[in-house]
C-alpha cells in the first residue's frame, strides 16, 4: 500500500528554531516541506492560495501571533505547536491542534508529533498500513496544563482520579497522590477541555475519571475510598454509562 506523505509548512519568527525545524522535516520520511515562513503574516498570504497537511506553528510571534493564525487556517489542515511557553497549552487544544511542543525539542519529540499526524491522515484516508499508537482525535487528550501556584503543571489525565469543584477553585485528585492539586478554574470551563469518553460530570461539584470507578452503589460512585453522589440532573447520562458497560444490560 502507498505511503502516505504529508506536505507541511513551518512557521517561526527566530532563523534559529525555523532552521531547527527544517533539519527534522528534512530526515523524516513521510514529511514534504512546501514552505517556511518568519512570520505568520507571511505563512497566511501562503495558505491563502496553496494547501498544506500539517503546520508546525511558533505561537508568539509579532503583528499576529500563532493562536490567531491557527484560527485562520483551513480545517484540512492539522497545527501542530512549537513555542518556549507552556501557557499556551490550554489554548492549543481549544484550537483542535495535535500536539503542543515545548522548545526546546529534540527529534525524538518531534517525531512523535509527526507520527500523530500521520495517524490522523492515514486514518481519514482509510488507511492502516503506516498507523502508529497515538489516536488521532482531539478528544484522546492524554495531558492538560494547569495553573497551581504561578506555576504550569503538566497533568497526566490517566492519572486523575476526579475533579472537586470549589466555587472558583478545582481539587485534582491523583493517583498515589494523598493531597490534591489546587488550581483556580471553573469547572464547567474543565468539563468542556476534557475527554467526554473518560470523564464525565456526575455532580455539580465533581467530575469523575470513568475508568477509576470501583463501585457503584445506588447513587454513589466509590473512588479511592471516596464517595462521590450522583446528582439527579446527572444520573441519566451516568446510568447509561452503565448500562452501556454493564454484563447483564
């Protein structure tokens, strides 16, 4: 079966970086370079009249930044990230890009950006033959960044176990972790950033990981010891679920 190859344009405003990643389009097999461009200005006068798979975009950048362009882009086309700020990692996923990489990178990161853009095409081609493990959709998130004490912490969504909600606050409840994250957001705000697959809102105050239910009694969802009470505005949807999952229907 034919290999799929992707035509990709790069956009950075520091020669360095743009240079950078030119090297690692160069040594990867299924990547075409069409265009670089130092500064999103010049890359959206490019897409107006010429097409690109993939866009590997810095995000602060003067005149227009990277966020502003992405919006700007075609939906055929898929945005991969690169920037020196983790900040931004809230924004890039509310974007729809399909990785977020933090400068610096090395080749290895780089690669396995450019693999989940491979995975997606090949996917909307109906193609298996060159498809790697990393799931294409935006709604197979496997991180977020969160805001906790002037600093980004990177947040491994398998290992949540589920979201308190404290008026403007949000508890992060981890795995092996005996104390939680604090972090100042709404959690109707969470709700739409995360995976609707593995989380799901059972409560006003709580949103819990689905795959880190242990028990289920009447109304209440036991995690790690914790019960959590499904709400009567959420148990339609949480039943469901169950039933969904469950071996008797």
């Amino acid at each position: 079966m034919e290999t799929l190859i992707l035509s990709c344009v790069i956009v950075d405003d520091e020669p360095m970086a743009l240079n950078l990643v030119e090297s690692y389009v160069e040594k990867t097999p299924f990547l075409t370079l069409k265009k670089k461009c130092s500064s999103a200005i010049d890359a959206m006068e490019y897409l107006q009249t010429e097409t690109a798979d993939v866009l590997f975009l810095d995000i602060q950048m003067p005149d227009l930044t990277g966020l502003e362009l992405s919006k700007m882009v075609s939906k055929d086309t898929r945005i991969i990230f690169t920037t020196a700020f983790d900040q931004y990692a809230l924004e890039g996923f509310k974007v729809e890009a399909l990785d977020y990489l933090l400068k610096p990178f090395d080749y290895a990161e780089f690669l396995n950006a450019a693999n989940k853009a491979r995975t997606w095409f090949n996917l909307l081609k109906g193609s298996t033959s060159d498809t790697v493990k990393t799931p294409p959709t935006t709604d197979k998130k496997e991180f977020l960044f969160v805001k906790s004490e002037y600093k980004q912490l990177r947040i491994k969504l398998a290992d949540v176990q589920y979201f308190e909600g404290l008026k403007d606050y949000i508890k992060i409840w981890i795995k092996d972790n005996p104390k939680p994250i604090l972090t100042l957001m709404s959690l109707k705000s969470l709700e739409e950033e995360l995976p609707s697959s593995e989380f799901m809102r059972v409560h006003r105050s709580f949103i819990v990981s689905l795959k880190n239910i242990e028990v289920v009694e009447r109304s209440q969802i036991i995690i790690n010891k914790q019960r959590i009470t499904v709400s009567e505005q959420y148990k339609p949807k949480f039943l469901e679920f169950i039933n969904q999952n469950s071996l008797n229907g």
